[in-house]
C-alpha cells in the first residue's frame, strides 16, 4: 500500500506541475454544445468534467472535484460526482475531494467511509471546528488504505478572519489549528519526507502563508485562491518547498471556464488556460 | 411564507414537547426483519427511517436526518435521504438536515441549494470556521422560502474543546461564535420572538450551555447529546426558556435503537423510548 504523501510526490514529480484542476462545474457557464446535448444539470456536469479530466490529464497530477455543486443537483449530483471521481482514477490523477466535513466522531467515520469507500476518492478537506474528535476518524480511515486528508487551517475566502485571525494566547485560531494539523501529520511521513494529514492555506494571504509553511515544513498544503480568487503565482510561490514539493496549488474557474458558453473552442481554450497557469507557476 | 421560527414554534407546542428524533442509521443495529427484505443499506435505511418517522410522528414535531449515514451509501444514499426528507414533510414534521456544511461564498450557496431545494429541508447545520462568507450565503438563501440554520457553536463531542474552547480576547473562541449568531439571528425575528439562525449548544456541556442561553436569549438552541451521549433531561432543561420554547432537544440513538436487531417489538419500543424521552424532558 503507496503513502499518500508519495503517490502526490510521484504524479507532482511525474507531470512537473504542483497545479491542480478544481472541478466546480457551473450550469450558466457550461458550454453550450454540452447543455444542448444534457439539459439535466447532473448529466451535463458530469459530461463536462469527463472532458476536462480527459485535457488536464497529461498536463497536471491532481484534481478536485467541489462537492457542493454535485450536490445542488441532489442525488443525482452524487451519481456524476462519483463517475468523474472514477475516472480522474482511471486517468492516474489523484483526486481530493474537497468537502470540508466534520463531525462528532461516529458521524465522522461515516463521512469517512463515504469520502474513500462509497465515492473512493483519494483524499478528503476537513473542517477542523468541531475538535478532535472531527479529524481523528478521518485520519484512521485515512491510513487504512494509503489516503490523505487537508484539514482547514487559514482560507481564501474574504471572511475568513470572522474566527481564524482571533487572537488565542497570543496567536491566532488558525496557528492553534496548525499546530494540531502538524502533531497529526508527523505520525505519518512518507518516503518523499511528507505526512498525510496536509493543511488548506488560501493563496490569498501570503503573510499567513510564508509563516505556516515555516511552521509546517513536513505537511502537504492544498493553496486554493490561485486565479480567479486573486491569487498570484507570486503568492502561492511561497507554499512550494525547495525541493519543488510541498503544496498543491489549485485553480478552479480560471482554467475550467476561460471561455463564453457558445465559444466553439473551449476544449482548446481550457487546455491552454491549464498550460498558462503551469507557465506562470514554473516562472515564480 | 411562514417564518422558519415561527413553523419551529407551532410545531412544538403543537405536540408540547421540545424533543426532536435524530434518523441517524447504522445497518448493524437495524432490524432483522428490515435488513432481510433489504440487503442494499440505502433502501434498508429508508424502510427503516419512513416506518420511525410513522411512529414518531404522532408524538414529536421535529426531526433530524444526519446526512453522513445517508452519504456512506454513495449516491443510492442520497436518493434514501430526499424521500426520508419528503415523509417527514409530509407527515407535517419540521426537518433539520445535520449536515454541517460550510464553505467560501458561491460554494456555500450551492450547499444551500443543495438543503434548501434539491433535498428540501426545512433547515440545516452549517459550521462557522470559514467565517462570515461560510455562513451568510446560507442565511440569504434560508430567508427567501422561509427557512432556518443552526450554526455550530459549542458541540457536545469529547474533543470540541480542542479549538472552541481557547481563550480568545478573554473570552473563549465559542463565545465569539455566539455572538456572530446572536447579531445574524436578530436581524430577522418571527412572531414567536425567536430568530431564524439558530446555534447548536451540546447537552453535555451544562454550564456552557447556561452561558449561552443567556447570551442568546431569542436564538433556537438545537441541542444535541441528550440520551446515548450522556447529557440529562435536567442537563437539557437549562436550554429550555421559560415560556417552553427556544430549544429542540435532540436524541438519536437512545431513541431509535433500544432494541437488538432480533426484536421482533422494535416498533413499540421505538414508540416507549420516545414517549420516555418526553416525559423524562416535560418532567424537569
């Protein structure tokens, strides 16, 4: 059974990128070919996700489904969100499903079981508010066969700081909760030198950034932000360690929908907006 | 449009009890009778949450599904939980879809859409750690149909005070939470007095929970952890306001599974423990 750490080493290695494809398929944006084609939200989202899996494939080593979007379709949603899953697999991509679940212990395992058996995704985002008992369970399913999480530690969003940037004994929430994401971590440590328990910083504060990626020098970070967000390639350089590992840096609507829903081209259009971003990422 | 307070309010002085029943299904505690005729889980969770919400209905006036049994099934899961949600409608229960979601704007507005349309709930759980941008979305969504959150603030697990506990500012990070949901809370109060964001306070946490019921005297407490987890009637009664509203006791365990999967009465004695928890509750 591969580490976690070392299967997002080897694919980050293998494709030469830390870019990782966000997957938050949009009904209003999908190209138009493809609605006209599957007017049902779900089977259009599933429709275009295969495709866009089928691009970024040879260019990047992750991807990450959101999903909220799947979702809002109801359990329908769910049928697609588990058939894209499959086949970023099928693709050799490693997926994150990005979730941000928590819950009391018995509840969290079933969330657990949910994230790596029933939608078998490589690994999960956690929300860490609930405490101990929210991450644990995750973290024991987890190595039970070879997954990760990335527990919320500071994120991209604006409002992020309403509770994450309180001061607690004289540092704030978020270095509490990477502290703890960093205990967990280094039970664990891959052959690439990193743990499976990795932490999610938005690029969209780079102070925080540069001080969590000293603080937590063995744990993977999944940087959400980057692009449509506001993130620069310049922010998110400061999650990526010397050795080139260390962070998955990922763009969501920036790649997937760089176009008007009647452009003919969109195919051609994403493939090139995934190459720009690995570009701009290689130069900073 | 009815205010979701207010539909709160009738319904449980409608059945003069505060007690809500948590549908939180496990296939090994089912009834054998149950899993025989259905092997599959999905189908054999929702045999099993239709026939206790047929029972409890007469008796109590809200429910919760917990969303994370459903999802460990995969997409068949989801299909389980939409009807579940529709019967309880239908049987005139107020539902609260425990799912805890919370997450940056636009993604936080699919989840809503997710509770609030796809699957129909009448109101949902969401987490704060996102901060304001993870709750809001939910709140604008809620009061456009009516309908209610319960923000987490102090949960009644064993390891919530890893983060909701420090002291932050001089106070601890749960207060500050409290707060967030008292200010949301009274920009939109029902005829009853009460608001339409809630906030989830355990049982098990008595001297808590008494802090904060005085500091959000116009909010809905969901109150978890009564029964199986441990808080006591007299524990839960401290959420309770003097004119018997302002809280839905929640049990889940105690109240659907006191029996061994071989109970040939596990009917009636799903109808005993409710009618127990009533009076165990009406009594202090």
């Amino acid at each position: 059974m591969s580490h976690f750490a070392d299967q997002l080493a080897d694919s980050i290695k293998a494709k030469g990128t830390p870019l990782c494809v966000g997957l938050d398929p949009r009904f209003d944006m999908l190209p138009a070919a493809i609605v006209r084609e599957h007017p049902d939200p779900a089977s259009a989202y599933e429709r275009f996700c295969l495709q866009v899996l089928d691009i970024v494939a040879p260019l990047v080593g992750v991807v990450k489904p959101q999903s909220a979007f799947f979702e809002a379709c109801g359990p329908s949603g769910f049928t697609a969100l588990r058939k894209v899953l499959e086949h970023a697999k099928q693709l050799g991509l490693v997926t994150i499903l990005d979730a941000k679940r928590g819950d009391i212990a018995s509840t969290a395992a079933a969330y657990a079981e949910a994230a790596f058996t029933a939608f078998n995704a490589d690994s999960i985002t956690v929300n860490p508010y609930l405490g101990r008992d929210a991450v644990e369970p995750f973290i024991t399913a987890a190595r039970k066969s070879g997954r990760g999480l990335f527990v919320l530690v500071r994120t991209s969003n604006p409002g992020a700081g309403l509770f994450q940037d309180l001061m607690c004994n004289g540092r704030p929430l978020y270095r509490h909760v990477g502290d703890a994401v960093a205990a967990w971590n280094r039970e664990n440590i891959g052959k690439c030198g990193y743990g499976d328990v990795g932490a999610v910083v938005g690029a969209t504060h780079r102070a925080e950034l540069i001080e969590l990626r000293a603080a937590l020098p063995d744990a993977w970070f999944l940087v959400p932000g980057f692009g449509a967000q506001g993130g620069t390639a310049a922010d998110v350089a400061a999650a990526i360690r010397p050795d080139g590992l260390g962070a998955v840096i990922n763009s969501s609507r920036g790649i997937t929908f760089p176009f008007k829903p009647d452009a003919a081209d969109w195919e051609a259009r994403i493939e090139s907006a995934t190459k720009e971003a690995i570009a701009a990422l290689r130069a900073a």
